[in-house]
C-alpha cells in the first residue's frame, strides 16, 4: 500500500489557493489519491514525516505544497519502473531556495544548492518523490537531520556497494535554503541513496511561490490535453532509427486499440511471439511466398515488442514479472528465427555444402549469430552496470584526466545531446541494435534468401561488437570503476561447485583467466571444423576441457580490474564454444547443438534479467551445475560417446529446471509472500480534510 505524505513545512506556498477556491495543498492531497495513494497525510514538521517513514510497510509519495502538475505527472511518479526510489525533476533554470540536481544515466548523483554543484546541475528537485520501502529509514534519517538543520553524511561505499549513514554533520541553515522538502532530497542524496530521475516530457509541472505563479501555472496544465500527451508519452524519448521512423509513427494507435480492447502488456507480448514463431516457419519453409510473408510477419512481430512496453507506459500496467518476461520473450524471439533461418538454409541445400556430423551451415551461421548476440547482449548489460556505478561512485583513483577515454566519453555525451542529427543516427545504428536487426533480417530474406540473411547478421553483428568494444574497453579503463565486485559475482561468473573449489591464480586476473578459457575450446572447434573426421579428436576434449577450467582459477580473486565487467561474457563464450566444439566432435546433428546452446543462454539471459531488476538468484540456481559443471559433464558424454543423447538429456534437464525456477520465482513465492503480508500501514500525522 502507498502512503502519500503532503509536506508542509519550509513552503511559501502553503497557504495559496486554486482557482477552484481550495488550498493549493488539498489540491495535491487529491491528486495524490487519484494518483494511485492509497492513503494521503499532512505532515507539519519533518519530524512528522520520518515518524510516518518509521511506521510505512510500502513505498512513501512525498510531495510539499508548491507543486502545480497534470495528475499523470504524480501517477508517472507512483508508477515509475525505474527504481524503487524516484524524484520529480524539472528542466526549469536553476535558482536559490530551491534544491538542484545533477544527473548521469537517468541517476541523480548529486543534490543540493545550486552553488554547491559548482556548475554541473542539469535540473531542479520537481518537489515530489517516491521512495521504496529499502530506503524508508534512510529518509527517516534525512528527515531528522534536516529537521535540526544538520547534513546527513554517507559512509564510503563498502565492498559490495553499501552506503551506511554517518552521523549528521554540520549546519545545513544557510547552506541548504528551500522548503523542508528541497533539504530532505538533498539529505537522502547525501546519505548516497540511489535516485532515479524522473523527467517531465508534453506534461505540465511547476513549483510556485505566489498567487501569479500559481495562475500561469495552472494555465498551462489546462492548455495540454492530458490523455493525448501520456499517449504521445507511451512512445520511448530516445529509440533506434527504425523504431522511431518505422514503428513509432503509428503504433501509438495500436496502442491505444489494444487499451480499448483491455489487452495487457504481457498478453501483447505473447501475441508478438506467436508472430515471431510464425516468421521462423515461413523462414524454414522457404519459397519466395513464404519468404515475404514471413518478413510480413516480423515486422509486425516487432511492432507489437514496441507495443507491449508502449502500453505499459500508457496503463501505467508495471510488474516486475512483465519487465522480465519482455526481456526473455525479445531473445527467444530472435534466436527462434535464427533457428527457422538456420532451417531454412539448410532445407534449401544452401551454402558451401555440408560440414560435419549434420552440422551443415545453416545450423553452424545460426549458431555463431546466437552466440555472437548473448555474448554481446553480455557485454551490454555489465557496460550498463559499469556505467551507471561510475555515475554513483565517481572516479577516485588515480590516472591523468583528459586522456582518450576522457575524450571519447566527452564526445560521445554530445553526441547523444544533439539528438536528430546524423552523428547521432549513425551513432546508434551502427551499434545495430534489436529494430535494426530485425530489418535487416526482413529485407535480406524478402529480397535474397535466409543464408544472406544469416551472413549480413554476422557481418553487422561482428562488425558492431568489435565497434562498441574498442570504445567501451578504452573508455572502461578511464572510469576505472570495478562493478562486479559490487555484486554477488559468483553467481554472475555462473560457478558450480568445481570453480569455487579451485585454488585462485591472482597474478593473472580473472578476465585473463577467463579469455585463457575460451582459446581451448576455440581450437578444438576450429580443429574440428577444418578436419575431415572430427571423431578422431575425442582425445582432445580432456584437453580443452582443461584449458576450459583455467577460467575457474580466478573465481576466488577480487573482481575489481578496470576491465573485469567482460569476465561474465567472456565466460559465457567460453561455455559456448566448448559446447559446440563437444557436439561437433560428437557428431550430434546441428539442430541439436543449437537448441542445447539456446538453453544455456535462456538461462544466462535470466541472470542478467534479474541483474537489471535488480533481482536475487532464481531458486534452483545451484541445480544448473555452473558452467564448469556442465561441461564436465558433456566431457565425459564425448568420451563415453554418448554426445547426442547426452547433450539432449542434459539440455532437458536444464529446461526444466529453468521453468521451475521460473515458476518458484514468479508464482509460488509471491503467493506466499501475500498470504503472509503485513499489517496496514500504521498511522501519523494528521490525516487531510
């Protein structure tokens, strides 16, 4: 339940009132409500308002009295998916008295005083925020010492990434002006709170200090039409060049159709994979017919995976289950039509003839485009996961500034400010993001065949992850900011029990370790792959499976490099790589191998779901056996030779392992969780009229 908290202490506006005749502050207390508040609370003192902090269960609405904004604006706040704590922030210049904020990444880094930001400030405190039940008694804290005019101060953040408040400090009376609310959003900041920015886009939102404020104010909420806007809003800001050109000129109406028809995000996204499904068969059925269709059916497959996020926005329909569902559905849609393009290549007698053990190429273009993809979807999600620390921890160590990686992060931060212009577009698409490659793929296979179409994914695929590599290796070693050290990395690295029993090689850092691990296996397949009887190289596979395992010896050693965030990808290829070269050697066909590793990247793209919901482990997490687990296992299936059903068995066994975790995670244990709830929210305050 949500508990709305009007602050009325420290405000100037606390006694206007609305054209309608009522006090600006009932107004608010109103909105709070249609907002989404289960519950809304005068608090006169920010004494109150930390009591009222101490007693909530649920997520706290915070806003003071000067705040002048469409309902959608507070609903958007309530709603927000971001993070669990989120603060209202305006574009409006800067001024005294009022709590100014800098932001990185949609993060806000640092509030306080406009002269204490020395320049950087990109925005001002709207004078609303959400704050999650995690965070509550650190606003408590905010609240106190803001209440006796002191500053909050933050320990150094720890090993795995905590913030512990210190005693409150110092006098915050005139170095922190403002109403009671600007001094607490600057407390929490302080207190080194993780803050997501959330923005005003076509709505109206301003603080007002008087009557004449309040008038021009209320003037231009009324000259926006509400709905028109959050339909406009349902529509990402910042997208890719055929997202926004292609797709997001008109799904916004279907959009708004499929809310008429009371479809939910979730069921929209079911309904883009069954178009997903249906492409990949009309890919693997060949013929020009079938072909065109089957691009028909992609693109509009990826209209929908637009519209289940843009309905989201527009409902305000969030869950964690839906993020993450999204994000599974996205990969296995994709790999899904690799597989029905695989097929359809292979159907089609295709290509440069046959390889071995069935692997024709096909299946062996559809297997390196997958793994190509996880492997940099690896990259992606731990570059963001560096990004976003470096924007909460700045850079301390040592190194001169104003090197390259200082000059590329400056250039591409304009880049990404002139948005529209052609370096921008270039910018991102050569990255060759998801609407790109499922144009690509449409065109090639509409306009050539499925093997085209498999070799123009690898090559713009292979070119952009050597691309945003380079540049994000270079700009990396500049932040110097180790983030897997913030986070649980065994069960990012993915290590079975036989990693973490493995004595730890130090000197050579876990990424070299890593990259060690994945040359054995690279070999092996390329052995494999060049030689006329792959069989004969079963004596091989201890030998790479040895070579394999040296990425267990960094398992143990801190993770804190300043390019340690490839470990997980680079453990991932590693995986890979060896797999294939197994099934490969084994003579398993290539419909097989590709289904084995599309398992092993459902599973790992779980982890990086969960990393960027900021989830714990899935519940059968220890039943996967670790990457070194497995491919002990499928070591000894290729000396048994035994690799087909071996492989079968064991990729099996982890789907299913994988769909209970699923339904443990998702199901189960929120049931629990609600039969068991607390209590009410307890009560504080003074309750509105």
């Amino acid at each position: 339940m949500t508990l709305a908290i009007v602050l009325a202490a420290g405000s100037s506006a606390a006694g206007l009132t609305t054209a309608g005749g009522e006090p600006l502050a009932d107004r608010l207390a109103d909105q709070l409500r249609r907002a989404g508040a289960a519950d809304v609370r005068f608090a006169a003192t920010l004494d109150e308002l930390a009591a009222l902090a101490d007693a909530a269960t649920g997520p706290l609405l915070v806003t003071g009295t000067d705040l002048v904004a469409h309902t959608a604006v507070l609903r958007h706040l309530a709603t927000s998916p971001v993070g669990p704590t989120v603060a209202l922030v305006l574009g409006d210049p800067p001024v005294p008295g009022r709590t100014a904020v800098r932001e990185e990444r949609g993060q806000v880094v640092d509030a306080g005083p406009l002269d204490a930001l020395d320049g950087d400030a990109t925005g001002v405190f709207g004078g609303a925020l959400r704050v999650g039940v995690d965070d509550l008694p650190t606003l408590a804290a905010a609240a106190r010492a803001a209440a006796v005019g002191a500053r909050p101060v933050a320990a150094p953040v720890g090993p795995a990434g905590d913030v512990s408040p210190l005693p409150a400090t110092g006098s915050a009376g005139h170095d922190d002006p403002g109403s009671a609310v600007d001094r607490l959003v600057a407390g929490l900041a302080a207190l080194g709170t993780l803050i997501f920015a959330q923005r005003v886009r076509l709505l109206v939102a301003h603080r007002v200090e008087d009557a004449a404020a309040l008038v021009a104010a209320e003037a231009a909420v009324t000259s926006v039409d509400e709905d028109r806007a959050e339909l406009r809003l349902s529509v990402k800001e910042r997208d890719d060049f055929f997202s926004t050109y292609f797709v997001s000129t008109w799904s916004p109406y279907v959009v708004r159709l499929a809310a008429r028809l009371r479809l939910t995000p979730t069921g929209v996204t079911v309904i883009s994979v069954l178009f997903a499904l249906g492409a990949a068969v009309l890919f693997g059925v060949g013929g020009r017919l079938a072909l065109v269709s089957g691009a028909v059916l992609l693109y509009l497959g990826f209209v929908l995976d637009c519209v289940d996020g843009q309905l989201a926005r527009y409902t305000r329909h969030f869950s964690a289950w839906g993020g993450w569902l999204d994000t599974m559905a996205d990969r296995a849609k994709e790999y899904l039509v690799y597989a029905g393009l695989g097929f359809g290549v292979s159907h089609a007698g295709l290509g440069f003839g046959v390889s071995h053990a069935g692997l024709g190429n096909g299946w062996a273009l559809a297997i390196a485009a997958m793994t190509l993809q996880t492997v940099r979807h690896m990259t992606d999600t731990w570059y963001g996961a560096l990004h976003d620390e470096a924007a909460r921890r700045p850079r301390t160590t040592t190194g001169a500034s104003g090197g390259i990686g200082d000059r590329l992060n400056a250039a591409s931060t304009r880049v990404q400010a002139d948005t529209g212009s052609l370096s921008y577009w270039l910018k991102r698409t050569v990255v060759f993001p998801i609407g790109e490659r499922w144009a690509l793929i449409a065109l090639t296979v509409a306009l050539f065949n499925p093997l085209v179409s498999l070799i123009a994914v690898l090559v713009w695929g292979g070119l952009a992850f050597a691309y945003t590599g380079a540049l994000r290796t270079l700009r990396a070693r500049w932040m110097w900011v180790p983030v897997l050290d913030t986070v649980d990395a065994t069960l990012h690295r993915d290590d079975g029990p036989l990693a973490r029993r493995l004595p730890v090689v130090r000197p050579m850092g876990p990424l070299t370790l890593a990259v060690i691990a994945a040359l054995g296996p690279a070999a092996l397949l390329v052995a494999a792959g060049l030689g006329d009887a792959p069989d004969g190289l079963r004596w091989a596979v201890p030998v790479a499976l040895l070579v394999l395992l040296a990425g267990g010896l960094g398992a143990g050693a801190a993770h804190n490099g300043p390019l340690d965030w490839l470990v997980p990808a680079a453990l991932r290829a590693a995986e890979y790589l060896f797999a294939i070269a197994v099934g490969v050697v084994g003579g398993a066909p290539g419909w097989l191998i590709f289904g084995y590793v599309f398992v092993l990247t459902v599973h790992h793209y779980d982890l990086t779901a969960r990393l960027e919901k900021r989830q714990a482990a899935p519940p059968l997490h220890a039943a996967t056996l670790g990457w070194d687990g497995r491919s002990v296992l499928l070591a000894l299936l290729a000396i048994a030779g035994v690799v087909s059903i071996g492989m079968a068995t064991l990729g099996a066994y982890l789907l299913v392992v994988f769909v209970v975790s699923v339904v443990l995670a998702w199901f189960v244990r929120p049931a629990r969780g609600a039969r068991a709830s607390a209590a009410p929210v307890g009560a504080g305050g003074v309750a509105p009229r």
